[in-house]
C-alpha cells in the first residue's frame, strides 16, 4: 500500500509503501474485541476484601443470658451490628487478571491499523520537529491537516519533546511513542497519526 506523507506544516511530502502484512490485514470484529476487552480488564485493579464474620478475632462466648435481661439474645461479638463485627455481605477479593495469547494481541494490533488505513483514517507525517514548540502555532497547523475531533498521534522510539510541549494543551491530540501502540486508544481516536518513524518501528516489531 503506498501512502503519500504529509509535513506538519499542511505540505506533501514523498510517497513510501506500507507493510500489506501490518496495514492490509482484512480486519476482524471478534479479535479486535478480544483485545479490547483484555486491555480493559488488565487495567483493573484487585479489588480488597472486608472482614467478614468469620474473619474477625473476637470472643465467641455467649455474654448475655437467654431470658430475662431485658435485651436481644446475642451468640457473640462478631456479629455484624457491633462494632468491630464482622461486615455482612461484604465485597470479596477479585483479581482481575486475565490472559490472552501474544499472537492474538499481535494481530489485533495489526488489524486496528489496517481498520484506520482502509477507512481513510490513518495520517502518515515525515516528522513532527516544530521550529516554534507553540500552542497557537500547532493548532493552526493542525487545522489545515484535518485531523478531526480527535487524534492519536504516534512516534518513534521517543516523542518529539517539541511537539510534546505544544500539545500538552489540546484535547483533541493524544501522543504516544511506538512502543505504546495499542489497539483500544487507536480504535478510540477518529484520527490514527503516524511518524516515519513509528511507521518503521511498527514494521520492525512484526517483522523481527
């Protein structure tokens, strides 16, 4: 697939030819679900446990008679309406720790960028040196790129700190180095940005 790149500045660029192993890959709804979903609940903490009944260490003796003081008949101290009792029906231990084989993430990974190149989603930029690292400067660059709503821009081993600083302030571009490609934020994003750069490493990842 040939790609023909753009230059931050709205300009053209040279014509480079994509992988068709990474970026043409008929894209698939089931994988890309399962990496989805796996993403998700890897992030997901354990979730703690309360102390419930038996779990407290408190005096099982019986502290009261059963008739005639002139109050409820009570077994115990762990019981859930004194303090210090046990919690009833509290939240037990979850751990979110699901699997999911590395091949399966690899082509999810490989059918997410050839979603956004097969749609006409995918922004391929020489580089992303700024002369002037500015704000203002950027936005109006990125107006005349028609990035849309929202875009997730890619580099190569190391973000541009320039480009970095710059769009620290804009909502709608997120920056992310090669090595943090991931199916769930590029399936998030209207727009797919990617450097030579992260176009070479991505090809390297797969291919080596």
């Amino acid at each position: 697939m040939k790609v023909t790149t753009k230059t931050l500045d709205g300009g053209k660029g040279s014509v480079i030819e994509l992988n068709d192993d990474v970026f043409g890959i008929e894209p698939r709804a089931d994988i890309l679900h399962r990496v989805v979903t796996w993403q998700l609940e890897k992030r997901r903490g354990t979730a703690r446990a309360a102390r419930e009944r038996s779990d407290v260490a408190r005096t099982g003796k019986k502290f009261g008679r059963q008739k005639g003081g002139g109050t409820a008949r009570h077994g115990d101290r762990k019981a859930p309406i004194f303090i210090g009792g046990g919690k009833a029906h509290g939240p037990r231990v979850r751990d979110f720790n699901p699997s999911l084989n590395k091949k399966v993430r690899a082509l999810g990974l490989k059918m997410a960028l050839s979603a956004k190149a097969r749609d006409g989603q995918l922004v391929v930029l020489d580089n992303l040196d700024m002369s002037d690292a500015k704000t203002k400067v950027l936005k109006g660059n990125l107006a005349g790129l028609g990035f849309g709503r929202k875009a997730l821009v890619i580099d190569g081993d190391a973000v541009s700190v320039g480009f970095a600083r710059a769009s620290s302030n804009l909502a709608e571009i997120n920056l992310l180095p090669a090595i943090g490609a991931n199916v769930y934020d590029i399936l998030n994003h209207e727009t797919l940005v990617l450097t030579r750069a992260a176009v070479e490493k991505l090809e390297a990842r797969f291919n080596g």
